[in-house]
C-alpha cells in the first residue's frame, strides 16, 4: 500500500515542488491549501507533469479544525503531514504580527491537535534559517542558540518548541527543517515562484528584471562586512529542497523511536548579492540592470548554515548550482512572464 501524505500549503512555491517529488515517488498525496498565496493551477499543472492522479485537495485554512479534519477523512489513512502552509514575509510580520502568530502559530497547533485526533504523529515542518537571528560566528549549526528578531522567524520557533514539547510527551517522530533561501523552478518551467505584486526576494525580483517586467535591481546595501560589500545568502535550488523533504519522511516512515530532528537545510556555500546578480548574468546571456540603494532594515549581513547533520543523518546533500538554479528559474519566468495568472 503506498504511503498517503498530507501536505498543507501543498500549491505553494516549495509545497508544489515537493508533492511533485513525492507523486513521482509513489505517494499518494491530500494537500490543504486556502490558496491565500497560491493558485490551483499549480496543482494541475502537478498532476500533469506527473502523470498521477493520486492528488485530493482540500480548500481551507489550516486554523480551521473542520477544514483540517475534511482534509484527514479524505480517502484513507493518513500516515504523515508535511506543513509549509504558512505566512513568510519578514517586513509583513513585522507590521501585522498577530496575522503571523495567528497563521503561524496558532496553524500548527490546529493541525497538531488534528493529528493527535488522528493518531498521526509524523510530521515534517517548515522552518528557517532566519531562527539564528543575527549570528556572529559561521557557519550555523543546529545546536547554536536560536535568537529571532522579528514576528516571523520568532513564531517559527515557537512552533519548533511546541513540536518539541509534543516528542517529550507522547509517541512523535518530527523533523523541523531549516531552510536557508530556495530558488529556481523545476527544469520543465511548468511550476516555480509565484509572488504576489511586487517581488521581497531576491531571486524573482531579478528574474522580472531579465523579463523586463521590472527596469533594474535595487541592491540593499553595498557596506556590509563581506567580499564585495553586499548581503551573504546559502542560496539552493528549490528541487533539491523538495528531495530534502522526501528523504526527511522516509526517515521518520523508519525511525523506531519517537524523537524531534532539527537539520539545516542548504547548500553550505554564501553567495553575495552581486554574485548572484552575475552568476544569473553568466548562467542566461542576460543583462541585469542595478543600483545600490540603503540597507534594507531587519536585514543581517550573512547567514550561512552547515548542512553536514542532514548529509551524516539522512544521506542529503544539494546537487544543483547556482548556474542551475538560474537557468531553471529563468525558463519558468520566461514561459509564465505573470506567473499562474495568464496561463490558465
Ligand atoms: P508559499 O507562500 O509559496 O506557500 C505557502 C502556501 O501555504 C501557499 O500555497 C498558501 O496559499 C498556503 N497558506 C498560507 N496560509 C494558509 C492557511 N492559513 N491555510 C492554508 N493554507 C495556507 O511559501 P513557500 O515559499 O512555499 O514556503 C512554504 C513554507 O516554508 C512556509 O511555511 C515558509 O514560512 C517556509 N519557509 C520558506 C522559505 C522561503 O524562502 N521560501 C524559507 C524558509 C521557510
Ligand atoms: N535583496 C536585494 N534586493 C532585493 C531583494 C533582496 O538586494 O530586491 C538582498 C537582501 O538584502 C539580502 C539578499 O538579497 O541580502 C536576500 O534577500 P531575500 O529577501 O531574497 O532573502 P532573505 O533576506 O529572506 O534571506
């Protein structure tokens, strides 16, 4: 019997990277998703790459017990959840806090008294690397205090406490990846980022100032302590992420005993922004324009994690580079120039 797996936020930019590895695996998949940043198309166009029809979906929201509930009773059994169905922009956590509690926190609790309902307690969850605050000393490791200092990365780790509490207590098996900063697309240009407006990352910002639909980058700060002045990100392909999530599970389908697994998930290789800039200049034949304008407020100079813990525990590494990661992002830009909007 294949394994059924519920992902919430499933339509999203990592979620549907991920269920299409896990579709292609063997799973059978229920994703919840109350589209607030997402769009169905995403999940059709899953299926199609896959050729699986073995993909419930369930619209709502994951504070929403009924909504989860629905999501449980849908088909059989469900043997473990990945949730990504969360709020990420810092800037926005910091001007509506309580949204981000609300989502953030008060969605996994939701989701968590659901699985106790449900006697499933194997869950996969979407941290970041943002936990670490603003460290002094690289690269980051799990254990190294954690020290958020801003609304998003704060409920993130109030999640990864309160998951932690539920191992101690009773028969858990969790994984709280954190995620350093994924970009590109899957290599068909089918599925990729989407965001809404006005792109906050870096990564689609510059791939909408190749398409043109952007003039020029602005670049937040030049007089950061690093080699050229600019910002310091792990940067790694959003498909080597979504295997991350697929090697995760398996170990928690195999462990023997309840326990709470933290892992740093990137490529353990800091990129700066000009390098990126140029990496994505090199990788597609294209000119990025930029300036450099202030610093961006909130923003750390570097974070850098090592990714040795999830290599020794579950055998993952990233394989893609950033030449990859451009090339790939660039394909999705170029075929869906508005993203799911216009492609129907
Ligand atoms: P995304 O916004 O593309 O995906 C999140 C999905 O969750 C979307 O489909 C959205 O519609 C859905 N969602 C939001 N609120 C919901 C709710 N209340 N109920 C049901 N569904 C809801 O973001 P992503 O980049 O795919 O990120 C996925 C997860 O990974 C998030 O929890 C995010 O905090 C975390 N994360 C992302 C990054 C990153 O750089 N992208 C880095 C570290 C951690
Ligand atoms: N950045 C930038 N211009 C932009 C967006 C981001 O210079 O329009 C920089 C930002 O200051 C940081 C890096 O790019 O040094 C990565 O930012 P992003 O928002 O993508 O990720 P995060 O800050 O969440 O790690």
């Amino acid at each position: 019997m294949p394994r059924r797996v519920l992902i919430t936020g499933g339509a999203g930019f990592i979620g549907s990277h991920t269920a299409l590895v896990l579709l292609e695996q063997g799973y059978e998949l229920v994703v919840l998703d109350n589209f607030d940043n997402s769009s169905p198309e995403a999940l059709e166009r899953v299926k199609e790459l896959t050729g699986s029809n073995s993909l419930d979906f369930v619209e709502g929201d994951v504070r929403d017990l009924d909504a989860v509930n629905r999501a449980f009773d849908c088909g059989g059994p469900i043997d473990g959840v990945i949730h990504f169905a969360g709020l990420k922009a810092v800037g926005e956590s910091v001007a509506d806090p309580l949204r981000y509690w609300d989502v953030n926190l008060n969605g996994s609790r939701v989701l968590a008294a659901a699985m106790e309902q449900h006697q499933c307690r194997t869950l996969v969850f979407s941290s970041t690397s943002t936990v670490y605050g603003e460290p002094e000393v690289f690269p980051l490791h799990e254990q190294m205090p954690t020290a958020p200092v801003h609304p998003y990365a704060q409920t993130k780790c109030a999640v990864e406490q309160m998951l932690g509490a539920l191992c101690r207590s009773r028969d858990w098996r969790v994984a709280c990846l954190r995620y350093f900063n994924p970009v590109g697309a899957h290599p068909s240009g089918r599925i990729g980022e989407d965001p809404l407006g006005i792109p906050n990352n870096l990564f689609p910002f510059i791939t909408q100032v190749a398409s043109g639909r952007r003039d020029k980058l602005r670049i937040f700060g030049q007089d950061y302590p690093t080699h050229d002045g600019t910002g310091i990100r792990d940067y790694l392909h959003v498909m080597d992420l979504a295997e991350a999530h697929s090697v995760t599970l398996g170990h928690l389908f195999q462990a023997t005993a309840p326990h709470q697994l933290t892992l740093n998930i990137g490529t353990g290789y800091g990129l700066s922004v000009l390098d990126v800039v140029h990496g994505f200049e090199q990788a597609t034949g294209l000119p990025i324009a930029y300036e450099f304008v202030e610093r961006r407020p909130g923003d750390v100079p570097k974070l850098e994690g090592c990714p040795q813990k999830a290599k020794d525990i579950l055998g993952w590494s990233a394989q893609r580079d950033l030449a990859q990661m451009c090339r790939d992002g660039w394909a999705w830009q170029q075929a869906n120039p508005m993203g799911y909007r216009t492609n129907p």
